[in-house]
C-alpha cells in the first residue's frame, strides 16, 4: 500500500468507467434481459455496467484532489479513451 | 534474427511462442522479463508480446503492462520500424499501450471462446503478414474472453481505408458474416496494424497452430505469420 505522508486533507475521490454511448455493454445487457425484466421491473429501460474505483487522495482542497485524479486516469489510461468515458466526481471526506 | 519475447507475470503463451519460433530456421527467439532493460541494448530484429493473462488482467486486460518498463522500450523500437506482434492479450497490451487504436473489449456473449476459428488476410504489407498472400484463408486457434475490437465508426471508416485490418475473421471458404464472427468483433476484425504496418495485433495464436501436430485441422498456419519476418528481412536486404 502507497504511503500517504503529502500534507493536506483526506479526500474520497470516485471513479466511473464505462463503455461510452453507442458503445454495446453486453453485461449490462444480461442483467436487464435475464434477471431484471424477467423479475416484475419492467419500467427499468436500461442498465450499463462499468467499473468504479474509489480513490483515496491528500490535496489541499477538493478541487485540487479532484484534479490529481483526473490527471492520474489520463496520464495511466485507467480508461480507454477510445471505447471509455470516465467520470470524476469528489465524494466524502473520510470520518465525515 | 534475434526475436524477442517479452514475458510478463502472468503471461502464459511465452513458452509456447519460443517453442514456435524455434522451429524457424533463422529465428533466434529471447526470452526478455518485462522489467530487465535489456530490450533496448541488443541488436532485436523484432520483438513479441505473448498471450497470457498479464498482471491478472486486473484493471482490464493489458492496462498495467502497457506501463510496464519494457513498453516504453519497445515504444521507441517500434517508433525506430522495429516489427513487433502482439497476440491476444499481447494485442490488449499494444492497444492499450496507444501503440494499436481501438480497445478490445468484452466478448458480445461474455463467454471466454476457446475454439478453432478462420482468418483471412488482408494485408501482405506488415512484417508478419509478407509471406502470406492477401485473401488467404488461415486457421488459428482463439482463447480469450475480451476480444470484440472497437472503435468510433469515423476511425473505423478510416482504419478500413488506410488498410490498417490485417486479419478478418471468415469461414473456411473466406467469407465474412456474423456467422463467422466468434466475439462480436467489429467488421469481424482478428487483427489490426499501425499506420506504418510495423506493429501488428492480433487475438488468435499463431504460435499454438505452428506445426501440424497441433492442430485439429492438419495445419500449420501459425508458423507462417512468424516466418514472414523472414521474408521482409529479405526483402529489405534485397532492396
């Protein structure tokens, strides 16, 4: 486990991948067609599965914490920019 | 020619790759651990990427070890015109890496396919495709579970144009349909190259078809991806 010694404050930063629109997600699919609708939800109109990460981060501030995330995702390609979108959203602070 | 293999942890196609490439008269393969740095400091005529299952496919498959240290090195050979070939999770690793465009994604069924399938070729202008003839029909065994190759219709549409699909997966006569498409692969893409044709992907395993013995169909197509780079070092020594 990375050691945390940057000053600052504890951030929970969240990560979304998914498959973009028009792009097939066939997980998603199973779970509407074979569990969802087949199980009295039939106003569920769609599910897209992804993938979700959730980031521990020191930063000086929320915004700060939110884009040292975003940067790590593109620098790494946690995401593949040409089939993924990902969404970088801040969460709680941890003990809050 | 000195060919190097790049062995990852988890990679599990690497013996199977040497073994192919030895049965090569003037093939000299080189098993290199991804984090040895040695890439760069010999005189490699063209460098692998095996299949396998490489850091567990954790994040997604070939995500990790596109970062690893021997990626950046055969980045820079392969900027240099370096052949390199990527198979299975090798190709997941290339795409990844930004070395090939698109992604490989979940197969359309989610099923891992293990099976015999039939490619055709459709370039001859890559370093593993010269000895081959364009329209021949190849039969190589598929095993992988995200394999349905990507990308935004414009850079498919482009993709097309500049001849960049290598390998289209078809029926023992060549044909292509949804019938002959084991993952719901876009236009039934197997393989794909790089503008400049030196880095090819490609997600069925030519190595695990090299000699008759191995295959089901009496065959040993797979050896004739890996014995093109023969044919285009001649080539290029002639030229």
């Amino acid at each position: 486990m990375a050691l945390l010694t940057t000053k600052g404050r504890t951030f929970e930063v969240s990560v979304v991948i998914s498959n973009k629109a028009g792009v097939r997600e066939p997980e998603g699919e199973t779970i509407l067609h074979d569990l969802v609708a087949k199980s009295g939800f039939e106003q569920v109109g769609s599910i897209r599965a992804g993938k979700y990460l959730r980031v521990t981060v020191i930063a000086a501030d929320a915004q700060s914490a939110k884009r040292l995330v975003e940067r790590m995702c593109n620098e790494l390609r946690i995401f593949n920019p040409a089939a993924h979108s990902c969404e970088v959203s801040i969460g709680r602070e941890p003990g809050q | 020619m000195k060919v190097a293999v790049i062995r990852f942890p988890g990679s599990n196609c690497d013996l199977d790759m040497m073994a192919a490439l030895k049965t090569i008269k003037g093939i000299e393969p080189v098993l290199v651990w991804h984090e040895d740095g040695s890439l760069g400091g010999r005189d490699y005529g063209a460098v692998i990427l095996p299949g396998g299952f490489s850091f567990a496919d954790r994040l997604r498959a070939g995500a990790i070890a596109a970062n690893s240290p021997a990626m950046s090195q055969v980045k820079r050979l392969a900027g240099g015109g370096t052949p390199v070939l990527g198979v299975c999770n090798g190709f997941q690793i290339l795409v990844e890496g930004g070395l090939l465009p698109g992604a490989l994604l979940r197969n359309s069924t989610l099923k891992f396919v293990c099976d015999w399938t039939h490619v055709r070729v459709e370039n001859t202008r890559t370093p593993f495709t010269s000895g081959l003839k364009e329209g021949q029909v190849l039969a190589l065994p598929i095993a992988h579970g995200e394999g349905r190759f990507y990308l935004q219709p414009a850079q498919l549409s482009r993709l097309e144009k500049d001849g960049m699909v290598t390998f289209r997966y078809c029926d023992a006569a060549g044909k292509s349909s949804p019938g002959s498409n084991p993952t719901g692969t876009l236009h039934n893409i197997a393989g794909v190259s790089n503008k400049e044709g030196n880095v090819v992907g490609l997600m069925p395993h030519p190595e695990r078809a090299a000699e008759v013995l191995m295959s089901t169909l009496g065959h040993s197509d797979g050896s004739l991806v890996l014995s093109s780079l023969l044919v285009t070092q001649k080539g290029r020594r002639q030229g």
